[in-house]
C-alpha cells in the first residue's frame, strides 16, 4: 500500500553537507527526513516560489526534456530504505502508457514540486524510516522546530 505524502519542512544551511526535507502524512501524523544535497535544497526551494532563472538548471531542463517528448510527470513514489538510502522513481505518462524511472528522491521532489506532482510513499519504507529513527540509526539530527517548506533555517 502506498501512502500520500508532502514536502513539509525544508532546512538549509549553508555551512554543511548536511540539508534536510521532511516529508508528512496527507490527513495523517506520520512524517520523516531525507538527507539531501545542497544544489537539490536550493533547486527544491527555488522550484517551490516559482523562482525563475536565466538558464535552465537541471531539474529544469528534466523537465523541459519531459515536456518536449510528451511525458506528463504523474507521481513521485518512494518505494525503497536500504541502510538510511531511500529509493525513488519518477512515474511518467507518455503515449498512453506508464513508464518507471529510477530516480533520488531529492532530484524527483525537485523537478515534481512545482507542479504539485504527488509523492507516494510504501508502507514499508514509513514503517522502516520509524524503525530506525526510533533505534537512533541514521545521520539526520534532531531538525528543530516546524516551519513551512519555503523557509529557511540560518541558524547554521
């Protein structure tokens, strides 16, 4: 079974490798972090206030490519946690038929986020990413208090 879920929380700092999303239950309590890269926060939050750019970055020229070969993005599923990884793949429509493509989930919310895509995720990988936030395992430290997807956290 999958469950939907939205980009909640996005943290920021600058001064380490370390940039965090947190995804939350649709109509539910249940939520978690992903550890991202720092050109993945910044095209996310970018993506997220509609921010354009002189030149197409990545997310953007995938989803330029997408557009001019007549694929729709239809949903972003997180299907996979295997030691503290999560795995991803973008669903695409094109010419009547579903096609799969692996994908990190950073780089799928990135390129899904500015149209709303929705982000699906397996039981299995809520049921583990509680797992093992309740042994401790994992890089993710503790996020701070909840703020809104757009917002940044400077106390770096």
């Amino acid at each position: 079974m999958q469950v939907t879920m939205q980009l909640s929380r996005i943290f920021i700092r600058e001064m380490t490798d370390m940039q965090i999303i947190e995804l939350s239950e649709v109509g539910g309590s249940r939520a978690f972090p992903i550890v991202i890269g720092l050109p993945e926060a910044f095209a996310i939050e970018r993506r997220l206030k509609g921010i354009e750019i002189p030149r197409p970055q990545t997310h953007d020229l995938l989803a330029n490519l997408l557009d001019a070969l007549g694929g729709t993005l239809r949903r972003i599923e997180i299907h996979d946690l295997r030691e503290g990884t999560f795995y991803a793949r973008l669903v695409i429509e094109q010419g009547g038929r579903e096609v799969m493509v692996d994908s990190r989930p950073s780089d799928a919310i990135a390129l899904g986020v500015a149209k709303s895509v929705p982000i699906l995720v397996d039981e299995a990988v809520l049921a583990q990413a509680a797992a093992d936030a309740a042994a401790g395992v994992g890089p993710v430290p503790d996020i701070g208090p909840e703020q809104e997807p757009d917002e940044e956290d400077d106390d770096a």
